[in-house]
C-alpha cells in the first residue's frame, strides 16, 4: 500500500500570507494525486487533481506542483475562507489520504 | 448530488448497512467511492466500485467485513458493514469519481483509481456497547 506523509500537521498562519503543505508518496505515484479542503462540519472538496490541475471554480491563489514522490499545494494571498484543513489524495494505487494540514488563524 | 442515510448507534460485532442516493447526473457510469472520518481524526478511504459495480476495491482495514454493492436501477450505493468494531466509528461520507468510467480507465494510471469531486454530507456510525 502507498503512505502518504503530509507536513505540517498544523500552521498558524495571517491573512494575505503564503503558505505551502507537502504531500510525500512511498513510491511514485505519476502525478496521481488530488487536494482537498475540509472546512469545520463539511464534506471535502476536490481543489486540484493531476497534481496541479486547478477545477473549475477554484481561485487561481491555490496551485500544485510536484512530481514522483513529492507534492506541494501552495495558497497565496491567504483569505479568510481559506482557513480549512487540506488533504492530500494518491489515486496512482487505490486510495490514500495524507494526514491533513490544518491552517488556523495567527 | 448525494445523500447518506443508514448511520446509526451499534453495538460491536453488529451490522450496519449505509445507503447513498444519487441525483443530478448519469448514475451508471461513475464509479462511487465510500471514505470516511473518525472524531477528530483525518480521512480513510474504504471501498470504491465501478460504475458496472463488477470491480470493487477495499482498505484493509474493512476486507473481509464491509461489502460495497450498487444497485443502478435506484441510483443508490451500499456499504455493508460487519463485525463492527469500536474503531469503525466515524463520519462516513460518499462521494463520485470525477470523471465517467470510460475516461478514467484512459486516464488513471490503474484504469480505475480516481479523485472524487462530488461528497456527500455524511452519516455518523458509532460502534459502541
């Protein structure tokens, strides 16, 4: 099975900051990988797949990069809705969430 | 759209069966995925099915004591639960393959392992004497 590392667990963070959470893969897994985020009380919602294809309707401030066993989610310009917490998905072998990141509000 | 319906108080080693009505879209060619959330605690994946319901994949954690099914005439997906155990109890959420089947086995790299852009809501599970 594919374990997916994420870091940080958790960042204190200000609005209009920059912030940057990594997803390492055990193996390769060819840009097979999705971000989400997580708001308190809600379902997840997809951000980015492809490692750093933007879907459709999401701000242009989240963007992905990466490739073999590691992947990066970068927000710019932080915004207050974007106070969540952010998973990581391998979709290369089955399925694997990372731990998730949890961006609270310095 | 997807709703969840079934999560209920349990004891352990009971059974449970969870149910996911879909709407709003071509039910049968998507594969479904059930994921879920303990108290606190990050995301799982469980079990996902093919938009046929001919392919199934499971975590190791559920083989051999949940079971995915779908029934396509009711635009419904299961998870059947057995022999449930304190450490199942989570949040259970199901959600849709991005794409149709037919794309994903050109673009996934397994042909079906995907991401998943549509969730549903939830229901809670909680194993418990």
């Amino acid at each position: 099975d594919i374990q997916m590392t994420q870091s940080p667990s958790s960042l204190s963070t200000s609005v209009g900051d920059t912030v940057t959470i990594t997803c390492r893969a055990s193996q390769d897994i060819i840009n097979s990988l999705a971000w989400y985020q997580q708001r308190s009380g809600s379902a997840p919602k997809v951000l980015l797949y492809a490692a750093s294809r933007l879907v459709s309707g999401v701000p242009s401030r989240f963007s992905g990069s990466g490739s073999g066993t590691e992947y990066t989610l970068t927000i710019t310009s932080l915004q207050p809705e974007d106070f969540a917490t952010y998973y990581c998905q391998q979709y290369y072998s089955s399925s694997t969430f990372g731990q998730g990141t949890r961006l609270e509000i310095k | 759209q997807l709703l969840e319906s079934g999560g209920d108080l349990v004891q352990p080693g009971g059974s449970l069966r969870l149910s996911c009505e879909a709407s709003d879209f071509t039910f049968n060619i998507y594969g479904m995925t059930w994921v879920r959330q303990a108290p606190g605690t990050g995301l799982e994946w469980v079990a996902s099915i093919s938009g046929s319901g001919g392919n199934t994949k499971y975590a190791d954690s559920v083989k051999g004591r949940f079971i995915i099914s779908r029934d396509n005439s009711k635009n419904t997906v299961f998870l059947e639960m057995n022999s449930l155990r304190a450490d199942d109890t989570a949040e259970y959420f199901c959600a849709k393959d991005a794409d149709p089947e037919n794309v994903v086995a050109l673009i996934a790299v397994n042909g079906y392992s995907y991401y998943m852009d549509v969730w549903g809501e939830g229901t809670t599970v909680i194993v418990s004497s």
